[in-house]
C-alpha cells in the first residue's frame, strides 16, 4: 500500500477526485463498480500512466454476490446529479433514499 499515492474505493466518474489524482506521481490506485461510471472514469484519466483501474467492489466478505446501483437510463428521470453513485449489496438500501424529490424505484436500479 505504501507505493500509491492514493486509492479511491469508489471513485465514480472522478470528477470530484481530480485536483487529487493531478497531484499524485505514483501510482493511484482508482476503483469503481458501476460500468458507466467507469467508463466515464478511464476516459477521465486516459493520458495518465500511473493510474490502476479496477472496475470492481469490494465487501468485508471474501464471496461473489450482487451489486446493485441506479442505472444509466434512470438518471435523467431521477435528476439528481449525485445518483449515479448510489450502489449497495442491498437492493433495499438503494430503495431507502426514496424521498418526496427523489423517486427512485425498483425498476431505476
């Protein structure tokens, strides 16, 4: 661990994470469950040469299990900037940030 400069476990699109990212000369070690988001995350930091991506999550349990996340097609409908970057083990969790502004539904995830 000691040769990365820093490691973002969940590190979404990387916007919010790229001020930090410019100022590392070792390796970053970026990691993201959500396809899209990793898509967006390696177009992102394309040019870098010190970036390790992982498109992955990671649990307190060494076991395969589903990962659950709001999909690509229901952001525009949810309107929120921030949902892309709900995701759980638990479909249940995704459905608690169910608020009077943010509708999300079982068929958003």
């Amino acid at each position: 661990m000691n040769k990365f400069d820093l490691i973002v476990i969940g590190a979404c699109h990387g916007f919010w994470i790229e001020n930090d990212v410019k100022k590392c000369s070792n390796k970053v070690l970026l990691i993201e469950p959500v396809k899209y988001n990793f898509d967006q995350l390696k177009n992102r930091f394309k040019n870098y040469r010190n970036i390790i991506f992982e498109n992955i999550a990671i649990g307190d349990k060494n076991e395969l299990i589903d990962f659950f996340h709001v999909l690509e097609s229901s952001l525009a409908k949810l309107k929120k900037h921030w949902a892309s970057g709900i995701g759980s083990f638990s479909k249940a969790h995704i459905l608690k940030h169910r608020r009077k502004r943010f509708q999300i539904t079982e068929e958003d995830i």
